[in-house]
C-alpha cells in the first residue's frame, strides 16, 4: 500500500474499533512501526485520529467541562427519548435517587405521576432537577444541600455525601460526561465523581442515562467500573464495539430511536 492506502485503512479499522494499536497496524500493513508511528503523527496534525501509548484513538478521549446551560442544547432527541424509556423503569410509590446532569434533566420533566401511580420521593444533588419535580404535588423531593457547583447546578460536597447516609433509593438514575468499557464512568469534577459513588452505594439498582457522545470518553475524574452498573438507556448511535464489550461483561444496554 502506499501512503493514502495506509491512512484510508487506519481510518476504517478506528471506524470499526475505537482504537488500534500499534503493533496490529505494522501487523496487518506489514510495514515497520517506525512507519506506522509516522502515519499516526500525519493523521493526528489533520485531526483524524488522537496517539495514545502504542495505539491511536478515534478521537480524543479527555474532555473538559462545560457548562449545563450548553450541554442542554445538545443531542436533544437523542436525550428526550433516553428519558421517556427511562421513566418506565418507575414503579407506583418509589423511592429514587437523580444525579446531576443534563439527560437527568430531560428526565426530570418526562416524569408524570399520573402515568408512574401513586405517590414519589426523589432525592437528587441536581437544583434543576428539584425545580422541576417540585411543581408536582406527588413528588417529594429531598434536595442534598452543599457547595453549588455552577457549570452544573448541582449540590457536592461532604455535607451532601453525610445526608445520603441516612437515605436509601431503590434506583439511581446517573448521567456521566465520559463511559469507557475498560476506564468506567467518569465526570470532569472531583467532588462530583465522590458524591456519586455515594449515591451508588445507596441505591439498589444503578441506571446510567447516556447519549452515544458519550462513549469512549474520559473525563478528569473516575466514578466506577462499568461492572458496578446494572443497566444503560442510550441511543442507536452507540458503537458496535463499545455495545459489544458492555453485553460480554453483562451489562443490560437498552437503545432507543430518537
């Protein structure tokens, strides 16, 4: 192959893989690393592909923080419907726990006691999500108190982690900023990412609200495993191969069609 050969090959296997190492691409073009390396540099400058140790990435993996008002507007479809099959998992006089986010958000307004039965009590870091459960009359809302967080409205800290100590919820719904099958679920926030293992631990059934953006990315800090998580709503727009390694460690994965 020559060069544009080589580039339109590692392209399509980062298309099929999220990631390939090194020593398969020299493997599979039969050409030396030294090579490859070189390619990979070529690629990374026009932005196709980000060079990790020893392999090359999609895209990059890292992400920073954003504020809510703008991670609102974004893949709205995509989080409308996440929302409408996750409040089916909703039983009559439950007791659930919402972290912060924006799906969350989406999935605060989709719920509807009337559809749900019977009464609901909520407790949640997320000051948007409390603002909108608040209005109805059959939800009770327990609002964690602490250091507001402004980019995404929600309550952290260690007086919000003691609180939940005396509350048990039999689901958590959480959003996170970044799910990788091998790094878990992550957020850009330290006292975030402690507040939800908090959450975590005080809930029965962990359920992971999360766009296909989503996938393949890592934020600053770490929740947990993918192996602490019962079930994940995302969209079609999931990678085959992030689906696959999530239902071989099994993981439920429930995709919805915006």
């Amino acid at each position: 192959m020559n060069i544009n050969e080589r580039h339109e090959f590692i392209t399509r296997q980062l298309e099929a893989k999220g990631q390939v190492s090194v020593t398969e691409l020299s493997t599979l073009l039969n050409v030396s690393e030294v090579t490859i390396r070189k390619d990979l540099s070529i690629l990374e400058k026009n932005n196709l592909l980000y060079r990790a140790h020893g392999k090359a990435i999609k895209l990059s993996p890292y992400i920073n923080d954003r504020d809510v008002n703008v991670k609102e507007h974004q893949y709205p479809a995509e989080k409308t419907a996440i929302a409408k099959r996750a409040v089916r998992l909703i039983e009559p006089n439950d007791s659930i726990i919402i972290a912060s986010g924006t799906t969350v958000q989406y999935f605060a307004r989709e719920i509807n006691t009337d559809e749900t039965g019977g009464r609901l009590t909520v407790i949640t870091s997320a000051l948007n999500v409390a603002s909108v459960l608040s209005a109805n009359r059959d939800i009770e809302v327990i609002q964690l108190g602490g250091l507001v967080r402004s980019t995404s409205l929600s309550a952290v800290g260690c007086d919000a982690e003691r609180q939940l100590e005396n509350f048990a919820g039999s689901k958590l719904f959480i959003g996170v900023d970044g799910l990788d099958p091998e790094y878990g679920l992550s957020t850009t926030n330290l006292l975030e990412a402690n507040l939800n293992r908090v959450m975590i631990s005080a809930a029965e059934k962990i359920i992971v609200l999360c766009d296909s953006s989503k996938f393949g990315r890592r934020g600053f800090s770490r929740i947990c495993s993918v192996d602490d998580v019962d079930q994940i709503i995302t969209d079609s727009g999931i990678p085959a191969h992030v689906l696959e390694a999530l239902e071989q460690r099994g993981i439920e994965v429930t995709i919805v069609h915006p």
